[in-house]
C-alpha cells in the first residue's frame, strides 16, 4: 500500500508554460500539494498521462477492466469510450455493463451514449437506442458525451431522430462527436453547424484542413484497422489546440506493443513541435471532453507519467490518484475476474449451399466485387469477370476474388453473400463475430465450403474468431456479447496472434486480417460494403446487386 504522502523527483514537462525543468513534487490523499524547482533532479521525465481521444474498447477483444493494465503500460491514463458496439448487441444495459465493469480500474473511462443505434436500417442488430435512453445514460452519469454521429445524411437532411439525439446531448451541455468521412464543402458546413464538434474519420491533408478550418476538432486516428497518422499529422503545424490523436480500434496484439505513446513518439520523430505534440495527447482531450484526469498542476488529482526517453516514450511509471499502478513491467492491481458474460446469439448453421450467389447465366458473367485496403476503412468497388458453373458464380483464389458473408446473429435467416478482394486467402477462411456495427458474423473465404466450417464454429461458441482449413478449425472464443473475451489481456493476444499467424500461413495479405475483416459490415464507410440483407452502396446509400452483367460481350 502506498504512503499516503509521497514525493516524486524527476524533470517536469510542463506542457502549460512550455518548459521542461527539475522538480520535487510532492503528493497528499492522491492530490498534487506542492510542486518545488529544484537545482538538479534524476533524468527521468514527469509529464500528463496520456489520452485515447475515441475508442472502442470492445474492439480490444477485452472487458475494460482487463483493457487497463495493457493500455497503463504504455501511460495511457483515460480512454474516452464509445461503447457503441456492445449497444448494437445489447442496448443500454450492455452500455451499463461496461460502465459497471470499468468502475474499479485505475484509469478513466468516459464513455459515450452511442448515438447510431442501430447504425442503420439496411441490416439487422440487436438493439435500438433513442433520444430518451441518451438522456437516461448521460443524467445517470454512465456516459458524459454523445458519441459518434455516424448518420451524416440524417443530420443534413434534418431527421428528426437525429436532431433530437443531438438536441438532448446540447441541452446537457456535453460534447457532440462526429463521423463524416469524405465530407466536404457545404454538406460540411451544414452537418458540423447542427453542433457537432469532432471529426476522426478524415483521410486526406485537405479534408482535415478544410474541417478544422471550420472549428473542428481533429482526431488523428491510427488503430489496427484504420492507419490515418501518415495522412493527418500536418495538421498540428496549423490548429495545436484542434488536435487529438486516438485508436478508434485497437486490437489485443497491437495494445500490447504501445498505444498513443507510439504517435507522440512518431510525430517527435518528424520534428513536429515537442509541446504541441505532447497537448494533442494530453491536454486538448482533457480540456475538450473535461476529463477527470490531473494535468501536473498544484491541486490536481497526481496523475501522471515518468517516461525515460523523451524520443522512445518509454514509461517506467503510471500513477493514477497518487499511486503508482504501473512500474518497470508490473501491473500493481489485479482486476477482479469476470464472472458476468451478457450476450445475445441465436445460433443456427446455414448450409454450404446457402453461401453461394446463384446466377441464371452460364459461362462468364460479371459481378460487383468489394476491395479492401489495409490501413482504410474506406473500400473501393471492382468489376470482375467469374465463371458461372451449374448455376454457381464461382469464387477465383488464383485471381484473390473471394466470397465474403455476413450472417444475422439474432435470428435464423439466409446469409448476405458477395465478392472481395484483398485478402489473399487459400484453401482457408476466417470469420468473426466482431462486425461493425450491428456484430453480425462476418466470414471471407476461398470457398462456401470453408466459410461454413468457420461461422459453424462462431455459432457453437456463441462468439468468437475463428480460422478453418485443412488443418481444422481454431476459435478465440468471446463470450461477452459475442465481442470480448472473458480471459485476461495477455492470453487473449496471445491466442489472437496465433489466429493472424494461421491466417497468414494460408496466405492472407493484411496484417491485421481479422480487424480488416470486421469493416467489411459497415455500412456507414464508402464504397461497397456487405449485410445480412445484401451488399451495399455507401456513397448510394442502397442496396446493390452482386451480380452485373453490363458491357458483357
């Protein structure tokens, strides 16, 4: 246990006066009392613990209570949390079990009230949330924001769901979050004047600046799926107190490795400014979301970060309300096990024959295929030419046009079936139960055949990922939701990593397959993307079919 009155010694970066310089800092019932220059001090760095300005963290495969000790490593001290995957499951009371679960962990969670659910009417989820329900969760303090507004045409054009969802978060007086990517000029203008204030879906330099010239706020994401860092970083140059950086999602394996710390370093690396960077982490989260979280200043909550490089970003500690809950590879805090795993799973096996896309034509005929871009949530739409055998548009492995499903999970149905490229599979398919945004099973594969002994396995399993081939079926199992495990971090990364290394013997392409895999749902992102119901035009907005047979010959 630690004393109730501490100090600390070390170099203070005081990101608020733009200096760095020894101190004694000395600590009283978790509360910064005094902060003492002295002459000298150790070279060890003491700065603001940084935050992760948008999150899922059900895409970590993990309770947030087993969420935190990965991401405390890496001085990760707040999350600010958009529960909306396992509200898409769940509904409210999967936003509760979140918050509940999260209550003893030493690090902050703010959660959002998901504001899209369901994200939209062209697939099946498992719950709805409305304006009331938002009040209910924001006046009970389970959730202090609204959070991503993924309907961009239903704020443009005025849907009255939309405006009242919004309407509610402002009479609250919390922050608005915005999704609009690819949004420009004066549709812009008109969804960002509805009220809504951030922005981390941008792609391209110009967008970001174009947005944040209008007063919004920018988050510079670079998750496990979605890698925008490269693209956005420039932008800190322009608007340093717009700024923030987040992970939207980040997978087990990757969390292990480093969070937001990993940005910081990169943008330093580039030479971008030391104290703009380190706000972009710390500060502007802090002040925008009004964070409960210390920022080194006599009468704070000490929280903070001892880091010993101030190029590598290192951290040698975490201390969360003066005490230390992370030095030198300890974790000094056990979370509780989890002993509750909500879920909502009506299992069924569709038949081979149900994966396959029909076609009345013989020979060749031509079909819309979706591709995949590692490091993109975006996707773009091919037009490809396949063999038609008894009836059957067969898939091409040679040619890495292979046959993506998604399967309802809340009741027995037939599958959305379709065409994609860019994962490179053979002889082998990978499915998951973690498909954004309604977490109906998604499965890519060489063939019907492989596609079925992967989702059968999910749906055994009431959950989980999963890899079959000819050498047989391997399943993460995630009991919580069909979206989180109820194992701790290390073992969860551990078996998700032997998931991707399968994936990768059978030739899949993307690093992170599953996590690619899992956008390949939703809807919301441009270009193509597959439901239960069909495949999906997302600049259209409706529903397209698989097969096209224009410009044949």
């Amino acid at each position: 246990m630690e004393s109730k009155t501490q100090t600390v010694e070390g170099q203070l970066v005081d990101i608020h006066i733009r200096k760095i310089y020894p101190v004694r800092i000395s600590i009283s019932n978790g509360i910064i009392e005094r902060i003492e220059s002295y002459e000298t001090a150790s070279r060890t760095f003491i700065m603001p613990g940084f935050v992760d300005a948008h999150v899922h963290i059900e895409s970590s495969m993990l309770a947030p209570s087993e969420f935190a000790p990965l991401a405390l490593a890496h001085g990760t001290l707040a999350t600010v949390s958009d529960p909306h995957e396992i509200a898409n499951v769940l509904g409210i009371e999967g936003v509760r079990w979140m918050a509940e679960n999260a209550k003893d962990a030493p690090m902050h969670f703010h959660f959002g009230a998901p504001s899209c659910v369901p994200a939209t009417i062209f697939e099946t989820a498992g719950a709805t949330i409305d304006a009331i329900s938002i009040r209910a969760l924001i006046e009970e303090k389970t959730c202090h924001y609204l959070a991503e507004m993924m309907n961009w045409p239903g704020v443009i054009f005025g849907d009255e769901d939309v405006a009242n969802k919004i309407k509610v978060a402002r009479s609250l007086g919390v922050p608005v979050d915005g999704h609009a990517p690819g949004l420009r000029g004066e549709q812009a203008k008109k969804y960002f004047s509805a009220g809504i204030e951030t922005d981390h879906e941008c792609f391209t330099l110009e967008e970001a600046m174009e947005k944040a010239a209008l007063g919004v706020k920018i988050l510079i994401r670079e998750g496990s799926a979605a890698r925008n860092f490269e693209a956005l970083i420039e932008t800190i140059k322009h608007f340093p107190r717009q700024i923030m950086f987040c992970s939207d999602d980040k997978h087990p394996d990757d969390l292990l490795l480093g969070h937001i710390n990993l940005l910081v370093a990169r943008a330093l690396k580039k030479s971008y400014d030391f104290f703009d960077v380190l706000r972009a982490a710390t500060i502007n989260p802090v002040e925008h979301y009004k964070l409960p979280i210390g920022l080194l200043r006599e009468g704070d909550s000490a929280d903070f970060i001892l880091v010993e490089s101030l190029e590598k970003m290192n951290v040698l500690e975490s201390w969360r309300k003066g005490t230390r809950v992370f030095q030198k590879g300890n974790f000094n805090w056990k979370a509780s096990p989890v002993t509750e795993t909500p879920n909502q799973f009506v299992s069924h096996f569709p038949k081979e024959e149900q994966y396959q896309i029909k076609s009345e034509g013989f020979g060749i005929t031509r079909v819309r295929v979706i591709e995949a871009i590692e490091g993109q949530l975006i996707t773009n739409e091919l037009f490809e030419k396949l063999m038609v055998v008894n009836g059957i548009i067969n898939p091409d492995q040679n040619r890495d046009i292979l046959s993506l499903s998604v399967v309802n999970r809340y009741k027995t149905s037939e599958p959305g079936n379709a065409f994609i490229a860019g994962f490179g599979l053979k002889n082998a398919a990978i499915a998951s139960s973690v498909a954004h945004d309604s977490h109906n099973i998604v499965a890519v594969g060489s063939h019907p055949k492989w596609i079925k002994l992967a989702v059968d396995e999910i749906m055994k399993a009431g959950g989980g990922i999963a890899i079959a081939s000819s050498d047989g079926v391997e399943i993460l199992p995630l009991p919580i939701a069909g979206l989180m495990s109820d194992k701790d971090g290390k073992w969860v990364a551990g078996k998700y990593e032997k998931l991707t290394l399968l994936a990768q013997k059978h030739g899949s392409t993307p690093k992170a397959a599953f996590m690619v895999l899992s956008f390949m749902a939703l809807l919301v992102i441009p270009k193509l993307k597959l439901s239960d119901l069909g495949l999906f035009d997302g600049i259209e907005f409706g529903f397209v079919p698989v097969e096209n047979k224009l410009d044949l010959p």
